[in-house]
C-alpha cells in the first residue's frame, strides 16, 4: 500500500460542514426506505423518500442537495439496503425504478436553482410559499416524467400503460409529501446550511 | 435482506472494480437484448455466476420483491386492451420478456452485493473517480454505511414516540411532517458534530487510500466485462 507522503490538505471548514450535512441527509433517504406501504397494482411503494429529495434540495441547494442524492444512489450502487424495500445493488440503478432514482439529483438541483437562485442559499422560510409549491410541482412531474418514460421504454410498455401504473396510484401521496416539505421549511425550525 | 458475507469463493477473490465491470457489461447488454436466444444466454450466465457466488435465489428474490411486483404486473398491463378482444398476448410476451431481462440484472447485482465488503467498494470508488469528486463519494459512501443504523435507530424513537401519543390518529400529512422535521432536526445535529469531530481529525483531501490490486484471477473477469460490453453492439 502506498502511503501518501504529500503535505496534508485540509478540507475547508465550511466543505466539511456541508458534506457532513449531504452525506447523513443521505443516510436519512436511505433510512426511510424501509417505511414503505406497498400498494396494489402499482410498483414502487409508497415512501417519504421523495419527501426528504425534496428537503435535500430547499435546505442544502442546488449543488450539495444533489451531491446528497448522488452519494445516496452510489451507496446503493454498491449494495447497501439503502432503495425501497431495503434493496441494494448497481441492477436496481437500471432496472424498473430507475427512472425514478436518477430523477431524484436532478429534482433536488432544480429545487434549489429555483428557490436560492444560486449556490449562495436563501432562508427558504422567508421565500414566498407560491415559489416553494411551484419548484416542488415542477421537480415532481419531473420525477414521474424520467421514471414514468425510463420504465416505458424498460418494459416495452404504451406510455399510457406505463402512467398507469407507475404514476396515477402515487398523485395523493405526492400531494401531501409536497404539504408536508412546505410545513417543515415554513416551520423555520432547519436552518439551511 | 441483501448484505456482503464473508466467504472463499472464486467471486469474494476478485478485485471489486472487474465485478462492477461485469455487472456494467452485463446490464448494457442485456438492456440491449430482448431476442428469447439473447435471454438464453443471459440466463447461462445469471445462473453461472449465482452459483460461482453461492448466491440463495429464494432469498435474493425476496429482497428484490418490490422490483418483482412491477415485474410481474408489467406484462398484465400491457396484454390488457381496452375493448375486444381485451387480451393482446403479443405486447404482454413482449413486456414478460423484457421484464425477464431486468430480473436477471437484478441477480447479477445481487452477487456483486453478497461477495463485496462495503469497504472493498468504498476503496474502488476512490481509486476509479479521480480527485476531490472521488474522495467525497469515497468517504461519503464510507459514513453512511456507518450511520444507517444509527439513523434508523432515530427513527424507530420518534415512530415510537409518535405512536405512545397517538400518533396514529393523525393525518397522514401531519405524521409525514412530524416524522420528516424531527427526523431531519436530529440528523442535521448529528452532522454538526460530526463535521467538528472531521476537522478535529485533519479530515482532507488526500489521505492515504484502502489496498486494492488486481491479481491474475481478475483477467478472465475483465474479459468476460469486455465480451459482454462488446455483445451489446451486436
């Protein structure tokens, strides 16, 4: 084993309160995973995994919210219990939910480009609800939008066919996920980082 | 569920990078293919490498079963046609095939996942993502393998909590609420400390990586991920 010899090179202070931030919300997602209520006719259970991509976005930004997902779906990748139902392994990042999971950096990104404006964060209790709700409906149809359409292709599905079963059952559920995000940031009880 | 066990197998000796090649090989292909002759064929290779791994079938699909229910609903869904004659077997045969594929995707994984220590993984992260990207993902990996259960110990404590106030007569908006905020509230404390505790520990960007070398036993695996990245062009 090769010993790195080189000067020490300290992380900055404010990287590692940041990391240290994305990597345990990430350990939250994946924590919630077993929280699942599957539902008939439908693939992936219902989770509050979705809830906590859409924290990641309004509390850590545009660019640590999406680091947060990405270092949970390389987790995954290399098989902790971390996807719905305590599943792991680098088949399920291309297999039927896929979709879903690697819509989840780009949501949280995109949530916070629209609600921070930027990498320099914003209090998001004092953003107006109305954007908050708005860049929560757009990161959620552009969930459905990558899940739905990946798992279409997948399984040689009609695009009709795929809706039905991997985005209609869910329309209640992300309903009150997206109540939920805003109580919680509206609560002022988080601050960002 | 899932996990690494120790073991002496063929597959637990390889070096962990010519595993995920494999496993990229494999999916690339088989998300290329869904001819029955490709799928005889993937399913050879499925079953070999179950075997080489000593993988338990019954309980990998177990663990899988989430992914399994879409699986097996999938073909239902797209044989059913609105009108006569309601059942269209073609696009249903298409779908079952198609979802066949997925599955043996998942069971390749599956191997990867029992034969390959968290820590083996982590250290083929940090040597195939170069730089500071890659010492993230590295370490990153590394800490929530450490806190996940610490994490599900929270939040059994606040489900727990939740329910001895009767929590289940609430609405669902309001135990999803309670359950992110305290949940989140927590989680976030225990990055600040955490984050102290890493500064206090020099924590930077160019520590000293875990071993990793490949070995002989890693050509006929690399070939075999290059055979079958290959076979995804045909």
């Amino acid at each position: 084993m090769a010993t790195e010899q080189g000067d020490v090179d300290l992380v900055d202070g404010d990287v590692v309160h940041a990391f240290a931030r994305a990597a345990l919300l990430a350990t939250l997602l994946g924590a919630v995973a077993p929280i699942a209520i599957p539902i008939p006719f439908s693939p992936a259970p219902i989770t509050l995994q979705v809830l906590f991509v859409f924290l990641a976005g309004l509390l850590l930004g545009p660019l640590w919210g999406t680091v947060s997902i990405l270092l949970y779906l390389a987790a995954g990748a290399i098989g902790l219990p971390v996807f719905a139902g305590m599943a792991g392994g680098l088949g399920v990042l291309v297999g039927d939910s896929a979709g879903y999971l690697w819509s989840y950096p780009l949501a949280a990104g995109l949530i916070g480009l629209l609600v921070h404006r930027g990498t320099d964060l914003r209090d998001p209790a004092e953003v107006s609800t109305p954007l908050v709700v708005v860049a929560l409906v757009t990161a959620t149809v552009l969930i459905y939008g990558m899940g739905v359409g990946y798992m279409a292709w997948l399984l040689e599905l009609e695009l009709w066919e795929a809706i039905t079963v991997g985005a209609l059952p869910f329309i209640p559920g992300e309903v009150l996920k997206i109540a939920a995000a805003v109580a919680i940031v509206e609560s002022g009880r988080i601050d960002t980082i | 569920m899932l996990t690494y066990e120790p073991g002496e197998t063929v597959v637990h000796d390889l070096d962990p990078r010519s595993k995920l090649a494999v496993q990229i090989g494999f999916a690339a292909t088989a998300l290329a293919h869904t001819a029955p002759r490709a799928l005889l064929g993937f399913s050879v290779f499925t079953v070999a490498v179950l075997a080489l791994a000593r993988v338990p079938l019954l309980r990998t699909l177990y663990a899988y079963r989430f992914a399994l229910v879409i699986l097996a609903v999938g073909p239902l869904v797209a044989a059913a046609t609105l009108g006569p004659p309601w059942i269209d077997l073609e696009a249903g045969l298409a779908t079952a095939l198609a979802s066949y594929r997925v599955l043996l995707i998942l069971l390749v994984s599956a191997a990867y996942v029992r034969t390959t220590p968290v820590r083996e993984s982590r250290a083929a992260i940090q040597r195939t993502v170069p730089g500071k990207p890659g010492q993230l993902l590295g370490i990153g990996v590394a800490l929530i393998f450490r806190f996940l259960p610490v994490v599900q110990s929270d939040l059994r404590t606040i489900r727990d909590a939740m329910a001895a106030r009767l929590g289940t007569e609430r609405s669902a908006r309001e135990r999803a609420t309670t359950i992110g905020l305290l949940g989140l509230s927590r989680t976030f404390d225990r990055a600040d400390r955490l984050s102290l505790a890493l500064r206090a520990r020099c924590f930077s960007w160019n520590p000293t990586l875990p071993a990793l070398a490949f070995s002989q036993r890693d050509l006929p695996a690399l070939g075999v991920a290059v055979a079958l990245l290959l076979t995804a062009f045909l």
